[in-house]
C-alpha cells in the first residue's frame, strides 16, 4: 500500500444557479489574452444540453478516455504509441473552433464617435476575435443557457441517446417542464489521467504531493494528442503560442492553503475542497474492473480512511507531513464521498478515475413530487417519486453512475431523507428512526451532512494545508526571483509575485 494524497473537488448541484461568476473570474485570472479567447478552464452547462465542447462526452466520435482490450487490460480509446504516431500531423479526432465556438469581440467606439443627427441609433457588430472579420454569433460556450435553444438541440445530448429509446422520447417531450440543473465543469485532475500518457513529450504530468494535474510549458511540443485523448475536453491548445493549456487547479492558492478562485468566489457556496488519502498500488486495479457500473465502488475502495491508525502511519511513513494527514482527517471531500457516500464522479465509465465530484440536483424531485399530487415534504412519498420518475434518474445514471440507476436513485433518497429528517427534529423535536433506518445513517451522521451541505462555515468547505514545508523555501526563492513565477512563461497569465505567494 502506497499512500498518496490528492486535492479534490465537490460541488453540490442544488446550490449552483447558473450565475457563471466561477466562469468569469476563472477566465479573468487564467485565460484573459491573446490565443485563449476560446478557452474557459471553468464552464457551466445546462443539462440536457450538448455542452462544451459540443458533443464532448461522444466518445464513439472523440475517442477520449480508456477502455479495456480484449484481454481485459486498460489502453487509450484514441490507440497505442503506434496509432498515434501516425496521425501526429494530422489527428482526426480533435474538436474544431466551431466545436468549441468562434469568439467574438464589438466595436464600441462606434457608439461614441458616431456622427449626431443620425436618423437610426448606431450599432455594434460582432467581429471574430481570431480574424477580425465580420461575422454572426451562432454558438458560444453557454448558449444552451437555461435550457436555450434546446428545442434545436438538446434532443442529440449523449446521455440521452443512450438511454433506452422509450425513456429518451418522454425527456425530449417533458424535459423543458421537469428537469434542468446548471453542471460546473473544470478539470477532473484524474488518478488514472488519459492526458498524462497519451502526451508524445511528456509534458502532460501529475504532480506528487497534490495529484494537480498540469503542462510544463517548456516541454510541450503542441502535439494536441492530450486534447483528444481527454474525455471531458478540458485540455485546450492556446493558438498563439502552440501549446497545451488547462485547469491548474489554481495551485498557486493551493500551496498558500487558499481555495481556487472557481471556489473562493462561487455565489451559491456549493463548492467544497480538501485531502483525500489513496492508495497508488490500487489505481490500475481499480479502473480496469470488467462492469463499468462497478467503477464507482471500485474507485470508493481505492480511497484510504485518514482516521485509520495504520493509513495514518503509511502516509508518515511515505513522508507526507503531519499538517496534511491531519487536514485529510478533517476533509470535506472524503465526508462526501467515502463517508456519506453521497457524491458521484462524472462519468466514470471514461476510466480516468475523476477527482471532481458532484452531488446530483434533488430540486427536480421535489417539483415532480409536488406536480403529481404527493407531499413533497413526506420522505415516503418523495421516495415513490423518485422511483416514479424514471427520466431524470436515468440521465443523472447516465451522468454520474454509468447508468446504474439505483445508485443515483440511493443518493438522491439519502437527500430526501436528510431534508424531511431535519424539517421533523426543527419543527417539532422528532426524531424519524424509520428515516434513518431507511438509509442506513444515524441522527448524529444526517446532521452533520445537513451543517456540511446547508451551513458550513469558510474554514469547513475548504480545508488546504499549505505545500511541503521542505519545499517551501524553493517556492519562496522561485517567487522572489526575477521572472521566477511559474506561470510567467511567454504568452502565459503570469501571476505577480505576490499572487503566486499567496498574498493579494
């Protein structure tokens, strides 16, 4: 057993409300200048939608993620060394500007110095920001907003097509009145990284102290093989310089001990970040099981419990500091996922092992449960509707449990049962026993899950220990020195000093 520790990511789907204000500050601090225009590290999606990329969980067309041979061993969907070899000048499974979009800016000076006496009010036309000619706005990264031109699109979802053609007929005929969530998206920072091994130069790389995935700029030869091979499309290529760019996890805050700026400034607060403690001998084993509905326990049991004595020891004795096996003790991430269990990856049958974990959308059920004449504050009629509503539990299976529709079906009614324990025990001292029996969790468990997900506290949602004291001085001279900042490479965001020392 050798026990590794990893920055990982929840987000609670109840809370998000489309407000982007992660997506612009991300774009702000990573991707605001020349040959990133396209580029957002962080993104919000309304599902069902096609997303961002269009079409990215295609694989059939992309080719992205891992899958087993026939000998049952784990290889890349985009081929072996060989294969890729042979398209490196020309690989035909990369996604397009128009797959992407095509950014636009406006000339607004013609606002302001645009002769009076004018018979019709002037306006602004949108101009491509790649090529400055005149074009029209048909696509962008959140033009699916709030279910928006989903009568056009949102039928060719993926998640859709895959669900049995009776349940995907009724999501295209009812969707628009029962079923939508926003779904935040940056990097999954992988265990098992499909970018890492398919990069040609080696400059795709896993860090080992924090598992942040991240480009050595001065490595990377514009070989674009990382953007295919990622399934979830979050490796992007800047057009001016030639090189690979993505999520960095912000970790320059990371090392400060500070959340990433997506976090730090999230309206709905529905983003939590800490440790997770892992055992590296059981990755491979782990994403290699045959079913791809048992990758998600399987990827549960390569997590180690930080309040087990002898994981305790092993992470000492691999010669992480005490700060952060005492910080992997008091994760909220390891609560959510190992603890509660009421977390799921993102598609986890792409065998990368994602380390950004969601907690599915309950609000949906509670409308539909309202909508068909049952109490929505009544836990048994709550879970008869979830088991009624097919649809959406099929699609969130087809999002977060490979299709497994039980497994989200138990999370969602481990939510139901938390909310009508709570609303019981605050308005009239209750204690419903046969709740908690139904889900297999004490009073003591539901209501720490309910501070966690409805009223934690800063100091609660993110909990980051600072880097390595052994590599804190060098981190210190980097920053000090004259051009000495990481991300100050050409055509890079080139965080100040201070920034990237943990001090704004």
């Amino acid at each position: 057993m050798r026990i590794r520790a990893q920055v990982a990511m929840v987000m609670n789907l109840d809370k998000c409300i489309g407000c982007h204000t992660c997506s612009v500050t991300c774009k702000q601090t990573w991707t605001n200048r020349e040959g990133t225009e396209y580029v957002w590290f962080n993104n919000v999606e309304t599902k069902p939608g096609i997303g961002y990329p269009k079409h990215y969980e295609d694989q059939d067309r992309w080719h992205g993620g891992w899958q087993l041979d026939g000998r049952g061993r784990l290889t890349l969907r985009s081929g072996g060394r060989l294969k890729r070899l042979t398209r490196i000048f020309a690989n035909p499974d990369l996604p397009s500007i128009d797959d992407y979009y095509e950014p636009a800016t406006f000339d607004k000076d013609i606002l302001v110095s645009a002769p009076g006496g004018l018979n019709d009010t002037p306006v602004k036309r949108p101009h491509s920001a790649l090529t400055g000619e005149p074009m029209a706005v048909e696509w962008g990264a959140n033009w699916e907003d709030g279910l928006g031109g989903a009568h056009e699109r949102a039928d060719r979802d993926p998640n859709i097509t895959r669900m049995p053609a009776e349940a995907a007929a009724k999501v295209r005929f009812e969707f628009e009145k029962t079923f939508m969530f926003h779904l935040p998206r940056i990097c999954e920072h992988c265990l098992n990284p499909a970018c890492v091994s398919a990069c040609p130069s080696g400059a795709m790389y896993k860090r080992e102290e924090d598992g942040i995935v991240l480009v050595d700029q001065n490595r990377c030869r514009g070989w674009r093989m990382c953007v295919s091979a990622c399934p979830y499309k979050k490796v992007y290529v800047n057009h001016a310089t030639g090189k690979a760019e993505k999520c960095t996890l912000c970790f320059p805050r990371i090392e400060a001990g500070q959340p990433t700026i997506c976090s730090e400034t999230c309206v709905g607060r529905l983003r939590y970040l800490g440790l997770v403690l892992y055992d590296e001998d059981a990755v491979l084993a782990a994403a290699s099981v045959r079913d791809e509905r048992d990758l998600l326990d399987a990827q549960r049991d390569v997590f180690c419990d930080p309040h087990d004595p002898a994981v305790r020891q092993a992470a000492r004795d691999a010669g992480m500091p005490e700060e952060w096996v005492e910080a992997a003790k008091r994760s909220p991430v390891w609560r959510l996922i190992s603890e509660y269990r009421i977390a799921l990856p993102l598609h986890p049958e792409y065998r990368t092992l994602p380390m950004v974990w969601y907690v599915p959308p309950l609000s949906p059920v509670l409308d539909a449960a309202g909508a068909a004449g049952r109490d929505d504050t009544d836990a048994d009629d709550v879970f008869h509707t979830i088991r009624d509503l097919r649809i959406p539990v099929e699609y969130l299976a087809e999002l977060f449990t490979a299709g497994d529709a039980d497994a989200a079906a138990g999370v969602l009614m481990k939510l139901a049962a938390m909310r009508s324990y709570m609303r019981a025990r605050t308005l009239d001292g209750t204690v419903a026993q046969d709740l908690l029996d139904s889900i297999g969790m004490t009073a003591e468990q539901v209501e720490s899950m309910y501070r966690l997900l409805a009223i934690a506290k800063y100091d609660e949602r993110y909990v980051i220990p600072t880097a390595y004291s052994k590599d804190a001085a060098a981190l210190e001279a980097q920053a000090a020195a004259p051009g000495g900042c990481s991300l100050d490479f050409e055509g890079g965001p080139g965080l100040p000093v201070d920034l990237t020392r943990g001090r704004s």
